[in-house]
C-alpha cells in the first residue's frame, strides 16, 4: 500500500482529483439540479467485494433508493462529486486508500460535507479509532440486507 500524503500526521489529506471545493464542483449545473428534482432518492455504494455489494444494493434498491456502485475510495469521491448522494455506504477496507481518508475528501467538499455515511466493517465499531472522522453508523459483517436496513435507518433519522 502506498501512502497517501498527510494520512500520517494532523495535515488533512489532498484530493487526487484537483482542489476540494474549486470550480466547477463548487455549485451544482442546472443539468445536475433538474436531474435531482426528477430523480428518486440516491445512494452510493463504496465495497470492492461483489457479494457484498450486491447486498447492500438490494438493501438500498427495495427502500427506495437508485443506487451507484463503486469499488475504490478515489471512484467514491469521483462519483460523489459528479451526482451527490443523500447516503453513503463505504467499507471499512478499500482497495486503494483508507476509508477515513476517502472519507475526508468527501467531507472536505462543502456539498458533500452533510451527506451521511455507514461504514461496513468485520471489527468492533467500538476498537476502531475514528481519529476525527465521524461516520453516523457501522455495520458488522457479515451482511445481510435487514442489517443494512437497520443501518440505513439509524443514520437517516
């Protein structure tokens, strides 16, 4: 695994695609805007596991959600950025950076910043160190798609 730059010391992490916040991200297009208002609710599902995916988009799908699916943290932020969710659903082990750094590249985008997120983890929530970042929900693994429901429900209250 290479290191991502400042995911070791208190500097907040650098986005690979271009400054947070900086145009044209900084506002939605009108095309994104009248898409939203005619779309359904969105979802983004970040987990690199076929299987695992697969559930949560079941999950999602059958509560009403059009779900996207991604298998990177760096894709996350990508797609985020291009079609904002209203939920976030990101493993606790991405292929390419940690979850809390994609997590904060998330978070450091104004539009993105309220968007809630449930990690998906096969450790205690309890021994993870957040260090800053503070998702609303874990969900143990193994999944089933009640679970993920039950999450979804915690974090949408």
């Amino acid at each position: 695994m290479t290191l991502i730059p400042g995911s070791q010391t208190s500097e907040r992490p650098r986005s690979p695609l271009g400054p947070i916040g900086a145009e044209p991200y900084a506002l939605p297009s009108k095309r994104r805007q009248r898409a939203r208002r005619n779309a359904q609710r969105t979802a983004l599902v970040v987990e690199a596991d076929p299987v695992a995916r697969r559930i949560c988009e079941a999950a999602l799908a059958s509560s009403g959600f059009a779900v996207s699916c991604v298998e990177s943290g760096i894709a996350a932020v990508a797609a985020a950025r291009e079609y904002p969710p209203e939920i976030i659903v990101i493993d606790f082990q991405l292929p390419d950076v940690p979850w809390r750094v994609a997590i904060c590249w998330l978070r450091s985008n104004p539009l993105l910043r309220s968007i809630p997120v449930l990690v998906l983890t096969a450790r205690a929530p309890e021994g993870i160190d957040l260090d800053g970042v503070q998702p609303l929900a874990f969900v143990r693994k193994p999944l089933s798609e009640d679970r993920v429901r039950e999450g979804m429900a915690t974090i949408l209250r």
